[in-house]
C-alpha cells in the first residue's frame, strides 16, 4: 500500500498524482493534489493559509527529492504571482475610479474630449417605510450599502446617503467601460406617494490634456 508524501495518508484507490516521473514511488493523493490545483485557482486568504500548513512540513523535508517538492513550489509561486498581480489591478482600478473626471458641463477647462465611449446610468429605488423594502438595480446593492437597520424617513441625510451609493456605482460603471471623465451628469430624485427612486446620467468619454 503506498503512502501520500504530503499528508503521509495510504493511498486505497487509484486516485493520486505523481508530481515527477523521474521519482515514481513519490505520489501525492488525490486530496493533496486538489488542494495543490486550487493554488492556481486564486484561493482566499484562509483557503490559502489551509493549503500552506497541508504542504509546508512536506516543503521542508530534505528527504524528498528537490524536483518533487518543486512542483509545490513551483504552483506557491503562480499563486503570489497571480495576487500581485491581481492587486496591481486592483489599485490601479481604485486609482481610476478616484481620479475620475466629472461634471454637470459639456467639457472640462484645458482638456479634449478623445472619444464618446456610452450613456450611462444608475439608480436605485426604495420604499419609504422599512428597510426590507429597499431595492435596486445594482446586483452587489445589499453588501455594499447598509442602512443600519432603521426606516428610511425620506430626510435629506438618508437622501445624501442613497446619491452617494448611487454615485459609487456609476464611478464603477465609467471606470469599467474604460473612461477617465464624464460630461453632462445629471441627477434625478423621484418621489412617489410610497417610493423614492434616485438616478444619475451622464455621459462616458475618455479625454486628453491639452499641450
């Protein structure tokens, strides 16, 4: 019966992976080869941290050829490499989204308009009553407003909260499509004998300083 040499578990199937040809009594089950996969999976912080504990006891045994302990390596590494990457991506998109331009205007003082990219729009509307009422349009809206569990009594404040979700959003939107500013934003405040709806328009376009 062979024995996993991550997890030292016996192998009772024909399930497992042999990481190196050169070293065929050196195999991995079929467990510890999926927690290996999942490196390049993109794993979250505590999937990682699991996976690192699985493997670093089989990472540090000097007992075990160095190529066989290289294909762990070797997938620890991609996965570093793909969250740095994906981190740049993510600042540089925040980056984008806080140097946004935007204005109620047609144009901005000392810049041309490069190209009209779309018209775009958000909005959200909700009851005046309950939380539990509210709804929008917006497929992440739940997680990423809260409302602290209280009535929505139509004041200015709730009013200024709901534009500043809705203004979050459409800064995405412009962001996404590959926009550095926006012309001609207009916002919108509807209110009906038991909704409120809240929307802003505007158009996207990408401009260039002017030398």
């Amino acid at each position: 019966m062979s024995q996993c040499c991550v997890c030292n578990k016996n192998i009772i199937s024909d399930l497992f992976f042999t990481p190196d040809e050169e070293h065929p009594s050196y195999i991995f089950c079929d467990s510890c080869y999926r927690a290996l996969r999942e490196l390049s999976q993109r794993p979250s912080e505590t999937e990682y941290r699991q996976i690192d504990t699985l493997f670093s006891d089989f990472a540090r045994n000097t007992h075990i050829p160095i190529s066989v302990r290289n294909v762990y390596r070797n997938a620890d590494d991609t996965y570093w490499e793909n969250k740095d990457s994906a981190q740049k991506y993510q600042d540089l998109y925040n980056r984008a989204i806080d140097e946004l331009l935007l204005t109620t205007g047609s144009h901005f003082e000392g810049y041309k308009v490069t190209k009209y990219l779309d018209i775009i729009s958000c909005e959200i509307i909700f009851k005046n009553s309950f939380l539990n009422s509210l709804s929008a349009n917006l497929d992440d809206f739940f997680t990423s407003l809260s409302f602290r569990e209280r009535e929505l009594s139509g004041s200015m404040e709730q009013i200024e909260r709901a534009k500043k979700h809705v203004m979050a959003q459409f800064r995405k939107k412009a962001v996404s499509l590959g926009a550095n500013a926006v012309l001609g934003i207009d916002f919108e405040s509807t209110f009906g004998s038991d909704v409120v709806k809240i929307s802003v328009n505007g158009t996207a376009v990408t401009v260039d300083k002017i030398e």
